[in-house]
C-alpha cells in the first residue's frame, strides 16, 4: 500500500443514514455530500450501510453485487449480501440481512440496534474481501460504527487485509453513545476484553459498554464536527461522561467544520422556491417572503420581519430558554415567526396555545419536510437557532445561503460558523451568550432593529450569502487527516 501523501487512497465511509436512501438527521446530509466532495480530490471513497426495510432494491434499481457471503456473528456464522445503488459518481453500498434490517421498516430504535449495528459492521469489513478492494482508511461514525477501531486493534490487527487499514472516528454528537451490557461485547466477540475502565471516568460508566467511548480509545484519528465542539468537548459541561478519555486522546482530536451541499442547496437554481436569487441581486427574494407569508396565513407586509425555526421541538433545541420569552416577544415586537417541526408533546401543546392567541403573528408547521423547509428559509427575514449545544448544525448555513439572517447561540459550530454583526465589522448573523431567555430576547431584538435599517441588513443578508459553507474547505481537510491518521498507523509519525 503507498505512504506517499499524492498517491490515492482507498476510503470505505461507514454511516447508518446517507440521503437519500436513509435519513433522521444531519449525518445522512454529511454522508451524502462529504464523500463526493473527496472523490474530486482523487481518493476512492465508498459509503457502506445496511438495506433498511424500507429501502426497495429493485424499485431503485439496485444492483446485486454480491450474492451471498460468510459472516463471523456471536460465535456462529451468518450470511449477508451485498447490493450497490446506481449513483454514478458515488458507489454506495448496502449489507443485506433480512432478519436485522429488511424485515424492519425503521433505521434505529429497536431492543437489538447493538446486535444490528455490530452485524452491519462486520458484514462491511468481511464484504471487503470479496470485492478484493483494501481500504487505507476506513471513516467510522456515530456510535453505530465506532466498534470498528476496537476491531482494527483486536481480532482484525493480523488480518492481511486490514494490517496496515487506519481507522477515522467522527463524533457528529457525543449525546448518543451507544450505551449497552457487557453482552454487546459477546455478540462482537470482544468478551475476552471485558470492561474498559479509565480511573476518571465515573463507575457507571466504567461498568457498561459506550461504543463511542471505544472509538475514541482506539482510533487513530478522532474528529468531530467543529473547533469549537472538538474544544467544549474536553471539559465536563460537554463530555457527556467521556471528557477524561476525550482529553487523553487529545493529540489525537481535530474539529473539522461540515459543509453543505451548495449545488443542492442554491438560492438561484433551487426550483422548490416560488423564486431565484443570488447575493448580487436579492429582489426576487420579496417574492420568496410574500409567497411564505401567504401560504402561513400571514399578513403579506414586506416590512413585516419574518423569523423562523426549524429544528426537532426539543430542549437541547434552545426551546428551553424561548418558551418563556415567546409570548412576550409575541407581544411586544412586530415580526411575524414561522416555527416547523415535530417533537416533545409539551412544545407542541405550548405552541399550539400561541398560535390560538397569535394566529396573525405565529404559524406552525409541527411536522418535517425539506420542501417546506427551503420555503421557509427562503422566504424569512431573520432564522433562529439557539440550541444549548451544537456540534456543528446544518440549517444555519442553509439559511446563511439563502439570504436568511441566523440568530444563535454561539456554541459549537454556530460559534464557528455565524459571525456576529459587530460594528464597524459587518458580521454574517447575530450571536449570543449566556445561553439563557433573557440573551435570546436581546439578540432577537437586535436583529429586528437592525432589519429596520435596510442598507445595514443588506450587508448582513450579502456577507452570510457570500460566506463559503461549501464542502471544499473540509475536504481538503479530511484528505490531510487521511494521510496523518495511515502514517499514524504504519509508522507510528504523522505523515
Ligand atoms: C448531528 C449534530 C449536528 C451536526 C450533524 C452533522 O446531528 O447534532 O450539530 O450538524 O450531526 O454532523
């Protein structure tokens, strides 16, 4: 296998969702876009995960690539196949196991997701083999994937295909762990190793199994998906539990900020929006906001600032500290909200009570649709995002590309992403701290006085519309980390 940094590698990129196959969340938007921006950059990367129930290969015209195979699982021996999807630029590939997956009509939440995920895995590393096709790298994420770096440095380690294979860890969001028994370790074949206990972690979770707290232990390269996030991360606010293992393996911890995909994702070739724009020429963006204004039931008024939200109706959404100050604001600015979104019963019913009392000032959307969403971003003024915690968060550099102010609280990668207008420097957003209603309140009024004053706002609208929330950037990043985590490997030096 080469070491040379130019010569291309072979990356297989492990994650449970991918669009548009499958998807809940952020990962799958990362999944769908990140590898195809590598490839550009020369390596052959290939996405692997398992053929949900809800996934039909023949209606998408999948291709059966491998029949059947042998799979190690739980001390017996199970069979797995292989399809491929049609995508030209991109291969991605499906672990078929009816019983685990295409009997099941959901991607996670079942009392056997350990069992599921582990299978998938090792299924991924034993398709390799008969595809004959060796992996420098293989980029494991979430916790459904992080056994993998364990299995690179236990029953894998002699393996000829996988000697000389690093393993690339990313962490999209510590608050899910893969917590599971010690059976976890059986169904891996990993029971010999037991436990893993790390004297400054707490007993509780020396006693049970965090997925993720083995992918950081044993991957070469861990990363997650912001500076900020890779910094908040070591301390106890943040760790989730796992800060003291995050910060042994610091040397090891890089924030690499994601991307969107800005060809899907253009104001001025979107064909799901009433009408195009780009940063030079914002006036057909009046349409996007009358058309928005009308389908919500809301007064058509261009002076009018519109605020939206769109995030799961959750506490670590920020809903925990706007809940008190919504009514007010409700009260006593005059902006219109757009909220769109589904989650706890308890915001919903909340909601539901403003939008009662404020039916000219609040509309609610409790559901999901990406449609609808660029609606919304599209044709809103003002896009609110203050989420108690942010590992890098995606919608706010959609609404930056569309000419949607973001208002945040400067976490994570909001921090990173959002630059607070600060005169005479003219930021791309507003952001706030302390994270509680009373910053919220003053920085959602700020926003609105400055929308008042056109040509400053116009500036504003054209910094985030300019900012690169392109994928190029961390590409050229991830490439980098590829080369440092196979030398890492192979030489013990970064490269
Ligand atoms: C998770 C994080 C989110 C991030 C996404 C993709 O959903 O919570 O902040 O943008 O993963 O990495």
């Amino acid at each position: 296998m080469p070491t040379s940094p130019q010569t291309p590698f072979n990356i297989l990129y492990f994650s449970a969702e991918i669009v548009p196959y499958a998807r809940t969340g952020g990962l799958a938007q990362v999944a769908g876009s990140l590898p195809r921006a590598l490839r550009q950059l020369g390596d052959d990367i290939r996405v692997i995960l398992p053929r949900y129930g809800h996934i039909d290969p023949q209606a998408l015209g999948f291709r059966r690539i491998i029949d059947t195979f042998a799979v190690p699982f739980e001390n017996e021996t199970e069979t797995a196949g292989l399809w491929q999807a049609p995508d030209a630029d991109l291969p991605i590939y499906f672990i078929e196991h009816e019983r685990l997956f295409g009997s099941r009509q959901g991607i996670y939440s079942y009392p056997d997701d350990a069992e599921r995920f582990i299978f998938y895995c090792r299924a991924s590393l034993e398709a390799m083999r008969h595809l004959q096709w060796q992996p420098h790298i293989l980029h494991t994420n979430e916790w459904q994937t992080a056994i993998i770096a364990n299995w690179l440095r236990s029953i894998y380690a002699d393996d000829p295909l996988y000697r000389e294979t690093a393993v690339v860890y990313t962490i999209h969001n510590l608050s899910y762990q893969g917590i599971f028994g010690h059976r976890v370790l059986e169904v891996a074949g990993l029971a010999s190793q037991g436990f893993i206990a790390h004297p400054d972690v707490s007993p509780s979770l020396n006693q049970v199994v965090s997925l993720m707290g083995r992918g950081i232990i044993f991957a070469d390269i861990i990363t997650t998906v912001s500076p900020t996030y890779a910094r908040e991360i070591l301390t106890p606010d943040f760790g989730e539990g796992l800060d003291p293992i995050l910060r042994d393996r610091q040397h090891r911890l890089f924030g690499i900020l994601n991307g969107i995909d800005t060809a899907l994702y253009d104001p001025a070739t979107d064909t799901t929006i009433p009408a195009t724009y780009d940063a030079d020429d914002l006036a057909a963006r009046s349409q996007c906001k009358s058309m928005l204004q009308a389908e919500m039931g809301l007064k058509v008024a261009a002076e009018v600032p519109v605020i939206s939200l769109s995030s799961r109706l959750h506490e670590h959404k920020g809903y925990d500290i706007l809940m008190p100050v919504l009514e007010p604001l409700l009260q006593h600015i005059d902006a219109q909200w757009v909220i769109m979104g589904v989650g706890d019963q308890r915001y919903h019913d909340h909601l539901n009570y403003l939008h009662e009392r404020y039916p000219r000032r609040l509309a609610l959307r409790l559901t999901y649709a990406d449609d609808l969403r660029r609606r919304i971003i599209s044709g809103s003024d003002i896009f609110l995002m203050p989420s108690r915690h942010e590992p890098c968060g995606l919608d706010q550099l959609i609404a930056m590309r569309y000419g949607a102010v973001p208002v945040v609280h400067a976490t994570g990668g909001l921090a990173d992403t959002v630059l607070d207008h600060n005169p005479p420097a003219t930021g791309s957003g507003f952001s706030f701290r302390p994270y509680d209603s009373m910053a919220l309140f003053a920085a959602v009024v700020r926003a609105v006085t400055l929308y008042r004053q056109p040509a400053i706002w116009h500036q504003i609208q054209q910094s985030a519309m300019r900012q690169d929330v392109s994928w190029t950037q961390p590409a050229q990043q991830y490439h980098q980390l590829y080369r440092r985590a196979y030398s890492l490997k192979n030489t013990g030096r970064p490269a």
